[in-house]
C-alpha cells in the first residue's frame, strides 16, 4: 500500500515543486525510480491536447466553485500580491488560464523538471547509500 501525491509552493524570488510517496522501506528504491521516471515522462513524452484541456478545466472549474470562497480568494490575492502579479479577478483569472498554451506548458515543465537540481528527501529509517545512489541513478563504486 502507497501513496503519491505532489505539491507546489512560491515566495517572492523562488519556488518548490515536490513529489512525494510514502511506501514500505522494502519497495522505497522500487517507487522512488517510477515516480522519478514518471516525472522525467513530463519531458519525453508529447502531452496530449486532451490533457491539457482536461488540465485546465479542471482548474477552471476550482476557481470557479472557490469564487465564493473568501478564504480563497483572499489567499490568491495575496500570493499574486506578494509575487508582484497584477490583481485579478476570478473571471480575469480564468480568462488568463484559457490563454495558456501547449508551448508554455511545456516550456514550463522543461523549466521545473531540472536533474540537476534534484534531491531526494526521505522520512523514516535511513536508506543505505547504496540505495539513494540507485534511487538517484548515480553509479556505485
């Protein structure tokens, strides 16, 4: 039994995206390289016009049911505040999400998928470096 999930943060000059999974200590080297392989697929594999407009429908149809949500709202404009983005509101904002286009997403996730600047965090017992260095793809010595 696991679970996989991701999530994103922001501050005024940088930002985080994260996977992560939580598995047994026995399978933790086997689904560390399928989630990382799944996030390399972001990259080699074309993302399908489908996908996208499922994406964003999505995200449009969660700003449109928070729209009525203060919390959310006053959450939003702050971030936009804090980041220096224009104010908008909910309509603005959807109407800017229905101008994204195929090249910018994947111009983005070419940006936020860098192995470079990968790391690994693991919660729990400690793995063996043996193990991080297969996690990682680095090649043991």
């Amino acid at each position: 039994c696991y679970s996989v999930g991701s999530f994103f943060t922001t501050y005024e000059n940088a930002g985080l995206w994260a996977a992560y999974l939580v598995c047994e200590k026995k399978n933790v080297v086997r689904a560390s390289k399928a989630l990382l392989a799944e996030t390399c697929n972001l990259l080699e594999k074309e993302i399908s016009q489908e996908e996208i407009d499922l994406a964003l429908e999505r995200i449009i149809g969660l700003e449109t049911m928070n729209d009525v949500n203060s919390v959310f709202l006053m959450r939003r404009l702050w971030n936009f505040y804090s980041l220096g983005f224009d104010l908008m509101t909910t309509g603005e904002f959807i109407n800017s999400i229905r101008m994204i286009g195929k090249n910018d997403i994947i111009s983005f996730v070419r940006r936020l998928v860098d192995s470079s600047r990968r790391n690994l965090v693991v919660y729990g017992q400690k793995l063996s470096v043996f193990d991080r260095k297969k996690i990682m793809g680095e090649k043991n010595e």
